[in-house]
C-alpha cells in the first residue's frame, strides 16, 4: 500500500489548465485553476481509518489554507483521522463548478479507501465559513448532477458525518453574505438558483450526524445561518449538535486564547467518540 504524499489532482482524467493563475497573497490562496487534494496521514500504529475533507474558507474568493486548513489537518492527525485539506476553485468559476469540486473530493477519497486502508464508511467533511457552505451543499446535495461520462459517478458522494464551522448557509435575504453570494452565483443570480444554494431548504432524511459551532455574535456571519440549518438538521438526525459561544469572533479556526471558542475542537473530540465516528483504535 502506498498513500500519496503530494497533492493529488481532483480530476486526474481531465488535463491540467494552462497557465494556472494560482497565487498566495496573504498567506491565503487565490484565483484556484487545477482544483486538489492535499494528504495529511496520522502514525498508522494510531490511525483508526477515519478520513475527512477540510474546505477551507475565505468567501470563495480565497483560501485560508492553514488556520482552516493544514492546522486542522494536523490536529485530526494525531486523533488517528486521515485529513485532504481541498484547493477548491472559487470565483473565477463559481457554481456549479466550486460543488462538483466537492463532491469529487468525496468520491476520490471513498474510491481509494481501500488502497489508502481507509473506511469508505468514515469519509467526513469539515468547512469554514464559505468552506462551510461548500461543506453543507456536497451533504445536502449529494446527488447533484451526476456527470454520465464521470468515472467515479457511481461512487457515493454523500459524507458519513459533517463539521461545519460559523457556515454560510443562506444566500437570502439579510442574514446571507453577500460577498459569499456574489462570488458564487454572481453579480445578479436567478432567484430560484438562490433559494436552491441556500441550504436551509436542501436538508433531508439522509443528513448524516453533524457538529456545528459559531459565535453568537459573529460579526461577518449572523448566527442565524447555523440556526435555521440546525433547525432543520436536527428534525432527522438526533446525533447532532449545534455549539454556541459567547464570542463575536470570524474565523477563529484553529486560534488559541481567543475565549471560549477555541475550545470548540475538544467538543469535537467528544463528539466523534460518542458518536464511534472516529477517534477509536482498530
């Protein structure tokens, strides 16, 4: 068994496009062409076979690729979670591109479970903020147009549990972001395409156990995006929780000292063992 090391192209049957724009400003990425995976792997004396997929935030216009990404990774790690931080595309391509991106980082992860002895029945997906939208649309949208020439389309897209961090749920109204919508859908979307990407109507009997967290005066997000989802999560799965703190802090991802909010990760932590989602040996 080999596990990559490098970054794995989410779409290794298409070629690369040329000149790729990417660029880091910021420490956070830009203008994604060439979309991949990133491999975090645990030690295998502690790795129990669990794997997720981090979509990192940053309004689909950049990425924030270590607060919400690589340090993430890192933590899960040593949890014995396999981690694919994704390099999702973002404005300069939008929906339904940034979805399908998604929705393939499942698919090449449960494809190669085996190889990589992973369990195809443990394959997760953590966002932040836009990431979170991102995140909740490949739960709720699982099954969103299945490409018929795509050789991995009858691989199941759909995440065994979920971890979203102060989500963008919405793209209505006043609690939407509108920096998010606008990067999305652009300038002036349909408004049946925006009522579609708000996921608070996408949620349904199959939603999977899903942790949530959010500041309850977060200043970018309004807490009602994590409320109206939970709302809805929680009338078919009961093994999900919703955690709120007393914190008007954005994307405070994987940042010490900032009060209680940074402790979300050991509410995580006791969340998946509950859960048997990860976190036990073999």
């Amino acid at each position: 068994m080999i596990k990559p090391q490098a970054p794995l192209h989410l779409w290794p049957e298409k070629p690369l496009v040329a000149p790729d724009r990417e660029e880091i400003k910021d420490q956070r990425v830009h203008s994604v062409d060439n979309p991949s995976l990133i491999p975090f792997w645990p030690e295998a004396e502690i790795a129990n076979g669990a794997s997720t997929l981090i979509f990192p935030g940053g309004g689909y216009m950049r990425l924030s690729m270590d607060n919400e990404g690589a340090d993430l990774a890192r933590w899960l790690n040593t949890r014995g979670i396999a981690a694919f931080v994704v390099k999702y595309r973002l404005k300069e391509y939008g929906f339904p591109a940034t979805l399908l991106d998604g929705l393939r980082a499942v698919r090449l992860v449960r494809d190669n479970a085996a190889a990589w002895n992973l369990n195809p029945n443990k394959v997760g997906v953590v966002g932040f903020s836009a990431g979170g939208h991102l995140a909740a649309s490949v739960v709720t949208r699982s099954d969103f147009a299945v490409d018929e020439t795509d050789p991995l389309r009858h691989v199941s897209a759909r995440p065994d549990f979920a971890v979203l961090g102060y989500p963008v749920i919405t793209l209505e109204g006043e609690n939407s972001h509108a920096g998010t919508r606008k990067n999305y859908l652009g300038g002036h979307p349909d408004q049946t395409l925006v009522r579609e990407n708000s996921l608070q109507y996408q949620v349904k009997q199959d939603t999977p156990p899903i942790f949530m967290f959010h500041g309850i005066a977060d200043e970018t997000v309004p807490i009602a995006n994590s409320l109206m989802f939970f709302n809805e999560v929680q009338k078919f799965n009961k093994q999900s929780e919703l955690h709120i703190y007393q914190s008007n802090i954005h994307g405070v991802g994987m940042v010490q000292g900032q009060g209680t909010i940074s402790s979300w990760t050991q509410a995580l932590e006791l969340w998946m063992k509950q859960n048997k989602l990860c976190c036990e040996l073999k």
